[in-house]
C-alpha cells in the first residue's frame, strides 16, 4: 500500500518486538543459552538463601510435626495445619472458610518465617480472587511480595487484579517481573503483558495523535511514496502546456495566480513540499479549473503529514466528483484505502480498493498496492492474483515482480515448504537479473536470504541497496541489524544505524531499531529517548502505538530492576 513500511527482519526469537524490548539480551546475539545461564545462576543464589525455608509444594498439604510428640505444637506447625485446613476449603470451593484458616495460618505463623508467611499471604489472595474481591488480592499479594520479592504467583496474582481494576502501569510491572523471571516461557505471562500494552499504547497514541504537531516526512521519505504509484497524475512532472511561473512571465502570462496548482506542482519539483498545502488551498478557494487535482494534492500531502482528518474530507469530495477524471478517483480510492487500512478498518479499505478496481480497471496501480494488503491481511494467494495482475498491466514494474516474490516466499517460508522456498529465492534471482536498477527487488531479496541464514549473501543485496540509493535510511538499518545477527558486530551494527539516523533524522524506524538495541544493551535510559523520538515521527496512530508499547515496555524494566534487582543480561 502507499508509503508502507518496509518489510522487517524477524529475529531468531519469533517475538514481538515488545518483548525484544523487555528480554533484554536475548533476540539479537545472547541467545536463550545466555538467559537460562542467568536464571540458573539466579536458582543457585535464590536456593542458598532459602536452607532455612520449608519446601514443601504449594497447594499441598505440609506436614505437621511438632516437637518430639509434644501434645503442644510448635505454632508454625499450628500455621501449617491451619493452612492445611485451608487448602481442604479452597478445593471445595469453600472460600469464606479457607480465608479464615488462612487468616489463622498468618496469625500463628512466626514473623521471622518469611516464606511460610508468604505463602500464606498468597493462599488467602487467591481466595479472594475466587470471590472477585480484587482490593483484597492486591494487599495480600503485596504482604506476600514484600516477604519475598520475586514470588512469581503473587506478582502474577497481583498483576492479574490489578489489570481488573484498571491500574495498568502497576499491572505492567508486576507481570514485566514475571516475564523476566519466568524468562518469557510462561504463556499466560505473556498474554497479560501483551494485552496491556497494547491498551496503554492504544490510550496513549489516542491523546498524543490528537494533538500532535504535523511533521512532513524527509524528501527522500516523500520520493519514495510517490515512486509507488506508476498511474499517479498529480506525482507527473509538469506536462507540456503546464508551464513554470518564470517561463509565462517571458510570455506575458504572468496572471497565473488562480492556477496555484501548477505552483504547487512546480513546489514537487523543486522538493520545497512545505508550501504545496498552501498552494493547494488557494486553487481550490479559488475554483480553478485544477480544483479536482489540487484537493487530491491536497489530501496526499495531508496523509504524508500524519493528519488523516484534514486529508479524508478532500479524498471524499474528489471520489464523489462527477466530474473528475477516472484515474483521480481511482488514485483517491487508493490513497483513503491505505489510510482506512491504518486505521486498521480493512473492510472499509477493501471496499474503496474494489470500487478502484471496478472504475480503472486497467489501473496497474489498483492492484499493486491492493495487493500490499491483501498481504498485511495474510491473503496471500489473493495478494499474488493482484501482483500478477500488476505485472500484466505493466511488465516494466520491478516493484511489483519483487514484492510478488516476496509474498510468495513469505507463504513458503511460513508453511515450512523447501521446495517452493527455493523456488521464490531463483524468482528473486529473476528479479534482480531483469531489474538491475530496482532497489526494493535486492532489499526485499535480503531479507528472504537473511531469513535462510545466507548471511553473506543479503549483506552484498544491501550494498547494491546502498548504491542505487545512497540516502535510503531504512537500509542502512537492515544492514546494521544483518550485522548484529550474522557476526555479533555490535559496534558496526550502531554504526550503520547511526548512519541512517544522519542521513535521515526523520526515519522513525532507525530511532525504534536503536531504542531496541540499547534496551538489550541495558541503557535503557537512553532508549526511551530513541523511542519517544520515534514517536514523535510516527506517521500513524497505529505505528505510535506500537511505538508507545516497546516504550512504555522498557520504562517498566527500569521499574522493575529498581524494585526487584531484576537485571537481564545485557549485549
């Protein structure tokens, strides 16, 4: 679809990227040797502290031993019988009277048992959970954690309630200090940690999308989107007849103030996009005879900038004009698809791709970028059907021969299926041999050979990237990424990164990249700083709020190292 993100590298992991942001260490180079190490090393050191605890399991009864067949017990015994009792109880689903033998456990227990008196705290918790009662929960499980601090069912019991009651940060940080502890092998962990962040980065993209300050993209960003379209009348250089300002002067025709429009076009040539909107405005207040393609002018710039609610009246009035011409409506259809797709309303952008479909049928541009969806859609057969389409309209398409290719390996590659893997790794080979100059087609290929391990191989697909087009920042991330998991060069890795960052201070994907790395590094500090920038240049509501998950992801690991001495290995 326009301007979509380019594809990313999977890691080795199979994790979001959330949660490349709280396993701190493992995606990239440590491995999950490195973690278990780490949690091995933690087992020993928890182990030795606990040579005076009981071990018996929890939910089970413990013995009751007294002293030397005393008549008289000592009371942690009592306790022990008491929460004994308890369990019986809380099987029946007896909760009233398995809270009070609880109570009694807790009562009797003595202050210097700390684990016995923990689990006691986490019983009667659980209790109280049966009965909803998520106040309650949350106090017993903090008695229970301030006992033990890295109990892993009360933080998770704590966690589950605070979410119910709608504390979300705090529910955010018990279950990060689950996840570390349990080092992301526990399901339900992850769900819950998934699930919130999700909601606190929706709630928060929300507010901040709202009242953001539009930012238009860099040139090379701008170029790049509009390469996409190969039917996009407003994206043409001036024609013949549409003469620059200076040259009508020569002529006398200095009088061109109601056709702003073609200003507006002269502004695209010249890269000086800030003053399109302006010029835009002025042909359509003015009625001009360019009205139709200065509103759809209008709103792409509007979309560039991240303000789909100014943009989406003026796509509307141009796909509802009689009369427009048919390749502006059909242009406008794909470009208000792309944006109900970000808005993430796929019916609603499969429907304006169809009636696209339907008034231009021999549009190449319907079905390249229908296509694109159909992908994100995980349609991918359909998505293949479009691209073919693509191809047959216009067979010069490089773009779409590549991404045809890549969404046929993506489907191998998913269904575990060699032979037709291999198949779409000589169709890229195809490619780059026919369209030597295409970029996209040696980028896309790159990451199909990173995929296979031919490490060696994609790192020379982003050379010629480089070379065809030295400003292109995304690349250089992919290369910087390629180096971090091929030889564990970290320092070349930041390198390149910071390399796309200078060549392009506005490309949102280098900032998250680096954000995610320096979390694996530890400072994490500094990536929430690579995060909020990232932020702060998201081109979506629906990007910011990813932005906002691994953001808000890593600002929970900081909380929790400071609470629980939690510290993931680092790279």
């Amino acid at each position: 679809m326009a301007a979509s993100k380019p594809v990313e590298p999977e890691c080795g992991t199979g994790l979001p990227r959330w949660q490349l942001a709280l396993l701190v260490g493992t995606p990239i180079v440590l491995g999950v040797g490195a973690v278990y190490l780490w949690n091995r090393n933690r087992g020993k050191e928890k182990q030795g502290k606990k040579n005076g605890e009981r071990k018996t399991p929890e939910g089970s009864a413990s013995p009751v031993q007294g002293q030397h067949g005393a008549t008289n017990p000592d009371p942690l015994d009592r306790a022990q019988s008491a929460k004994n009792k308890g369990n019986k109880y809380f099987k029946a689903g007896r909760y009233d009277q398995a809270i009070q033998c609880y109570t009694d456990a807790i009562s009797l227990c003595p202050k210097e048992q700390k684990g016995d008196l923990s689990t006691f705290y986490q019983n009667r918790a659980a209790a109280y959970e049966q009965q909803l009662k998520w106040t309650e929960v949350i106090q017993d499980c903090t008695q229970a954690v301030e006992l033990n601090p890295c109990y892993i069912k009360a933080l998770f019991r704590r966690a589950k309630a605070l979410e119910k009651l709608g504390n979300k940060k705090e529910c955010l940080e018990d279950v990060t200090a689950v996840c570390i502890l349990e080092v992301f092998q526990n399901q339900q962990s992850m769900l819950l940690a998934d699930k919130v962040l999700k909601q606190l980065g929706k709630e928060k993209a929300k507010e901040k999308y709202k009242n953001r300050e539009p930012l238009m993209p860099s040139p090379q960003f701008i170029k790049s989107y509009f390469s996409s379209f190969t039917d996009d009348i407003i994206s043409q250089p001036l024609q013949k007849g549409e003469k620059k300002d200076e040259d009508k002067d020569k002529e006398g025709e200095a009088s061109e103030l109601n056709n702003c429009y073609l200003k507006a076009k002269q502004y695209m040539e010249e890269e000086n996009y800030d003053k399109i909107i302006s010029e835009c405005t002025k042909e359509i207040e003015s009625g001009g005879r360019y009205t139709a393609e200065a509103l759809l002018l209008r709103a792409t710039f509007y979309l560039l900038i991240g303000n789909a609610t100014a943009a989406q009246p003026d796509l509307d009035r141009v796909i509802n004009m009689d009369d427009a011409g048919v390749k502006l409506r059909a242009n406008a259809l794909i470009k208000r698809g792309s944006m109900y797709m970000q808005q993430q309303q796929p019916q609603l952008s499969t429907q304006d791709f169809n009636m696209a479909a339907e008034i231009d049928p021999h549009n190449a541009d319907v079905y390249h970028h229908r296509g694109q969806l159909k992908i994100l859609l995980d349609q991918v057969e359909e998505a293949v059907g479009d691209f073919d389409e693509c191809i047959k309209l216009r067979p010069d398409s490089a773009l779409a021969q590549a991404q045809k290719c890549f969404a046929l390996y993506r489907q191998a590659y998913t269904g575990n299926n060699p032979s037709q893997v291999q198949k779409a790794m000589d169709g890229f080979e195809d490619v780059i041999r026919r369209f030597q100059k295409c970029a996209e087609g040696y980028a896309l290929y790159a990451q199909a050979l990173t995929d296979q391990q031919q490490f060696g191989k994609a790192d020379e697909m982003y050379d010629k990237c480089i070379e065809l087009e030295p400003d292109n920042a995304t690349t250089y991330v992919h290369k910087g990424l390629l180096q971090l998991q091929w030889k564990q060069d970290l320092e070349m890795g930041l390198e390149l990164i910071s390399k796309a960052i200078e060549i392009d201070n506005k490309c949102d994907f280098a900032y998250e990249t680096m954000g995610t790395i320096e979390v694996q590094r530890g400072n994490l500090d500094k990536a929430i700083d690579m995060f909020n920038k990232a932020i702060n240049l998201a081109k979506s509501e629906m990007e910011m709020a990813h932005l906002y998950s691994l953001c808000d992801a890593a600002y929970a690991q900081t909380e929790v190292a400071k609470k629980y001495g939690l510290k993931p290995p680092t790279l």
